[in-house]
C-alpha cells in the first residue's frame, strides 16, 4: 500500500492537547471584549496570575502547532490531478457551517451588545486582517483564526506547484530557510513597526502584536514549513527520531516560552519542535507503530477538537455567567469548575461534531455529480486556530 494511504491517528489525538492548553488560558482567566468577562474560578488573584502565566503561552504557540499541522495535512491528502474546484469546496465545508452556527448563537447568546458592525467582520472572516483591535475579537472570538485558514486553503493549490519542485535533497534546506523567514518576521516586528500604542504591562504594542500574530500572511509561514515537512514524510527522509525525546523537547520548548519574550516565543520557539513531533508521530503510524495519542480515545478528542475550540467562547462567556455568576472559590472548587467546564465543552465540541460538522461533510462536501474518491487515509483536517 503506498504510505500516503495510510492512517495517521496520531496525528488526531494530537489536537486535542493544543486545544486543551488554549482553552486552560481562557478557563482560568476569562478576558473578552465588552466587559462580558465572568468571574475567574479562583477566588485568589495570585494563584489565578500564576495560573495565567503557565497557560498564557498554551494559548498562542497552539495556533502556531495547528497552522504547522494543516500545512502537513493538506498536502499529504492531496493529489496530483486533484480538481481545484472539488478542493476548496471540502475545506470550506469542513470549516463554515461550524463556524456559522458558533457566530450565530454568540450573538444571539451575549455577543451582540458589544460587537462592532453586528459581527459582520467575523462572520465573513475578515476581521484579522485589520489592526484595529476592536475588530480582532469580533462576535465568537476563537475564530479570528479562521481568516487565516481561509488564506492558507485559497493559496494552497498554488503553493503545492513550486514545494513539489523541490529537489528531495534540498527539502531540509528549505524547511530551514522557512523557519529563517520567521525569525526574521520578529526582527521587522521590532524595528519596523511602532511601539505605541500598547496596552499597559504588555511586552508588544498593538500594532506589532497585530503583524506578529494575527495578520494572515505572516501566519502563511507556518502553514508552508509543513507542507514541507509533509514532503519530507512522503519521500522518506524524516529521521528515525524517539517519540519520548521529541515529546520532551516540545515539553522544553514550551517551558522556553515561559522564559522568552515577545515576538520570539510565539511562533519561533516551538516551530522547530512541533515540526519534529508531528514528522516523528506521523512516521511511527507509517511504520506500523502504535502510540498513546494514536488510541481510539485521543483520535475521537481529536475528532471533536474543532468543535471543543469554537465552543469554547459559549461556554465561557455566556454559559458560566448565567449558570454560575460570581463562582470563583478556592483552590479544590476552583480546580473542580475548571475540570468540570472543560467536560461541558467536550460535550458542547462534540455535539457541534455530531449535528452540524459531520451531517455538512456528508452532504455538501462533494458534489453529487462526482462519484466518491476511493477511501484514502483517515487524518481529521486540523481545522482548529487559537484565539489571542
């Protein structure tokens, strides 16, 4: 069977955990536009600073590990010959219909009384593109993200052309002028853009924090270093690497991010890192290799993980407040609310999965004209970014 048939389960249950770390940030410090903030769960400010300072980083090097991802995925699904049109319709599908009915209940649930020009900015998934910060938020905050994916999946069938040209022997090569591309992304953050505005204690000013992290097509980068890596996988030159040193080193990179400032350790810390463990776990699936983040548990956390992330902001901001306003207790009640709002998003995330994602693929993810493509592998489209 030709490996890029295979199934790659791994690379499903590692969603979850960079959706779990995202929404951990939030969970512990719920921050949104328009004053809509619930209570945090710790009644101590100082164990929630604490707790804020361990997770923050979760929250913005994950949509760094889920560009890397879908830059993989997407070229290991695709194949020569594919038609354009057929492409872009299965992703748009894989993403819209959840993203229309999580902005539809957010402004319908608590979004609408502070959104600026009705949320329209962030349902048509343009409202990264701006730097007014007014607008990052829009009506369901995670999806800021989304305008990015739409870039990345609109330039895709033209990238592909020139990383496909790329000589096996010079792949390497390229990866590492792509992560070269994205430090240099942070040298012109600093010195190129103003330092001012900026919000009091924070280590960017709004303009360089908006280039840096939020603007699509410096994101670009991160989707085109996987798709390399994805090349790399195909022709067989990722190294034999342990699974336990490559989690470590990621366990690492994270803690570095901890310790690095802004704009370095959003992205370039942990570039390096996530490229090695998703070439590493995709290439033990290859060989036959089972793995923990490969069993059927984690792969059905990874299958609801677009859902668990665009819930997220239903849960936090408009469910919490009227089920439980003013909760914040101590250190046990606090962990147990915490615990207990990530098992409701779970749920949230799983039925988003179950009624609307899954029934959009079935029927409107092809057309009814094209016969079904025969079965390939199974990797879930990480569809999945993170919001600020």
């Amino acid at each position: 069977m030709n490996e890029r048939q295979r199934d790659l389960p791994a690379l499903t249950g590692m969603r979850i955990i960079a959706a779990l770390l995202v929404f951990l940030c939030h969970a512990v410090f719920p921050l949104s536009p328009g004053n809509q903030n619930p209570t945090t769960p710790f009644a101590d400010p100082g164990i929630t600073e604490d707790l804020y300072w361990f997770f923050s980083p979760g929250a913005s090097i994950g949509v760094s590990f889920f560009f890397i991802l879908s830059g993989f995925v997407i070229t290991w699904s695709w194949r020569p010959g594919q038609r354009t049109g057929a492409y872009v319709r299965r992703r748009l599908v894989k993403i819209m219909p959840n993203h229309a009915v999580t902005w539809g209940l957010a402004m319908l649930l608590f979004a609408a009384a502070f959104t600026p020009a009705w949320g329209l900015p962030n349902l048509f998934l343009v409202n990264a593109w701006s730097s007014d910060p007014n607008y990052w938020g829009g009506a369901n905050m995670p999806a800021w993200s989304l305008c990015s994916e739409i870039l990345f999946y609109l330039l895709f069938p033209l990238l592909i052309i020139p990383i496909r040209k790329i000589a096996d022997n010079r792949l390497w090569l390229w990866a590492a002028v792509t992560v070269a591309a994205m430090a240099l992304t942070c040298v012109a953050t600093l010195t190129l853009l103003p330092a001012e505005p900026r919000f009091p204690g924070e280590p960017l000013a709004l303009p360089q924090f908006w280039f840096m992290y939020m603007f699509p097509p410096v994101r670009l980068l991160e989707f085109v270093l996987g798709m390399i890596l994805a090349r790399i996988v195909i022709q067989g030159r990722f190294p034999r690497l342990g699974l336990t040193p490559v989690a470590l080193l990621v366990v690492i990179a994270y803690a570095g991010t901890l310790i690095v400032p802004s704009p370095w350790s959003l992205t370039l810390v942990t570039a390096v890192p996530f490229a090695l463990a998703i070439g590493a776990f995709a290439t033990a699936n290859l060989r036959g290799r089972r793995t923990v983040l490969g069993t059927r548990p984690m792969v059905w956390l990874g299958n609801v993980s677009f859902g668990f992330y665009m819930t997220q902001a239903l849960v936090l901001f408009w469910l919490v407040p009227t089920v439980l306003p003013g909760a914040s207790y101590g250190v046990v009640g606090g962990t147990l609310l915490v615990i207990g709002l990530t098992a409701v998003n779970v749920v949230a995330g799983w039925l988003l999965y179950k009624l609307v994602e899954q029934p959009a693929m079935k029927h409107w993810s092809r057309s009814k004209k094209t016969p079904p493509p025969a079965p390939r592998h199974r990797v879930e489209d990480p569809s999945v970014g993170v919001p600020a």
